[in-house]
C-alpha cells in the first residue's frame, strides 16, 4: 500500500522546502498556486515541460464557467443551479454530483482571476444548444495566455522548477511530506497538490482502463506517473 501511496524520503538529496508542493503547471496547477502565494504561502510548482506553456490548458479553446463578470457584461448570466442542473442530467447523473457542484461552483472565480489579469477571452454564442451561454473562448495560447499566471506567482513569490519531472510522493507515517523529482531534488512540504493531467500520453494505461486508445487533442507529456 505504501509503495502504491509513496516513498520515504531518501537520504542525500538535495532538498527544497515550502509550504506547498504542486505537481502540474496546467490550469489547476496555476490557479492554485496563484490562489496559494496571494494567500502568503510558500510555493513550489514542479512541472515536466521546459514551461508553462506547453500545458492542455495553453492550447485548450475555452472552458465552460457560471456566474462571470464576462455573462454579466452581456446580460447573459448562468447561475449554478442551471449549469450544474444541465450537466448532471447530462452524465445520467453518473458522475459525483457533490464533486461537480464544487467544481462549478469555483469556476467563475477562476475565470475572473484570469481576466483580472488581462488574459483575453471572449463569451461565445450557445453553438451546442444547450439554453445557454457558458463558454470562454480564450484569444491567445501558448507564452502569452500562460505569462500572466506565472508572472503574479512569482511575484507573489512562488517558485517553478521547469524540466523537472515529479517521480513520487514522499510519505512519513502515512502523510505527504513532499515530491520527489527526476533532478535530484526533493521537495518538502506540508502540503502537496497533485495537478499532473491524468494519463492521455500513455497509451498502455488508456487500454488498461478503457480497453481502447483515446485520441490526444492535447498536450502527451501527461503519462499517467
């Protein structure tokens, strides 16, 4: 079970200490560690990628929020009880409804973060005829639409170690004590935040669990570790 878990701390490595730890400078990722450094924590976001802006969120067109400031501009406001309601219904009411009231419920902030941060994005039209209009497309990607997140962290005070692969959680007495990664680094937090994007670049753990190959619309450096 520990093995499955993490791994004890390894003695001889070069350590880094924070408060918290993320795995992952996708959009999770960087939310969190913005959200975290304004809050007064101590930062450090481990991510594979020479930067943050080969990430599914750097590519990604747009996500789908309720109760934005860019609804409200337009007088088309979706609340929470009418996303959550549609997208319930939608899944046949599989999926964990709590999990996804709470993730909805958190969109908005997150999508007026951005804005307040001058990343562009634009409310498009209901183009899937669903009631109504919860799409943000975003008008840049890649550098551009990532700079802004990463500059307020690190003026914030966050820290980023690129090219650096996250390997294990570090276990003590059963509690996540920090990340170990593939430069010889372990980081030590009290907190870690795991954001590494599921497994959409392996395609042995796609057929494990679906028993088919999935086609990558996004970013393959995901591999499931």
């Amino acid at each position: 079970a520990q093995a499955a878990a993490g791994i004890a701390c390894i003695e001889g490595r070069e350590t880094k200490a924070c408060d918290v730890a993320i795995v992952g400078a996708g959009a999770a990722g960087l939310l969190a560690a913005l959200k975290l450094t304004e809050g007064g924590k101590s930062v450090v976001v481990i991510e594979k990628a020479p930067s943050a802006a080969m990430s599914n969120f750097s590519m990604c067109g747009g996500p789908t929020a309720c109760e934005t400031k860019l609804q409200e501009q337009e007088n088309a406001t979706v609340t929470l009880d009418t996303m959550f309601t549609y997208m319930n219904e939608f899944s046949r009411t599989s999926v964990n409804g709590a999990l996804l009231r709470n993730t909805l419920s958190h969109t908005g902030d997150a999508i007026n973060t951005m804005l307040d941060l001058g990343i562009p994005m634009t409310l498009i039209p209901d183009s899937y005829g669903v009631g109504f209009r919860g799409r943000h497309m975003f008008d840049t990607g890649g550098e551009e639409r990532v700079a802004p997140l990463v500059q307020a962290i690190e003026a914030a005070g966050g820290e980023f170690l690129f090219s650096t692969a996250a390997e294990k959680v570090i276990m003590e007495d059963g509690v996540a004590k920090g990340v170990q990664t593939d430069k010889g680094i372990d980081v030590m937090a009290d907190s870690v935040v795991v954001c590494a994007g599921g497994f959409l670049g392996s395609e042995d753990m796609q057929m494990d669990r679906f028993n088919t190959k999935v086609y990558a619309l996004g970013n393959t450096l995901s591999d499931g570790t």
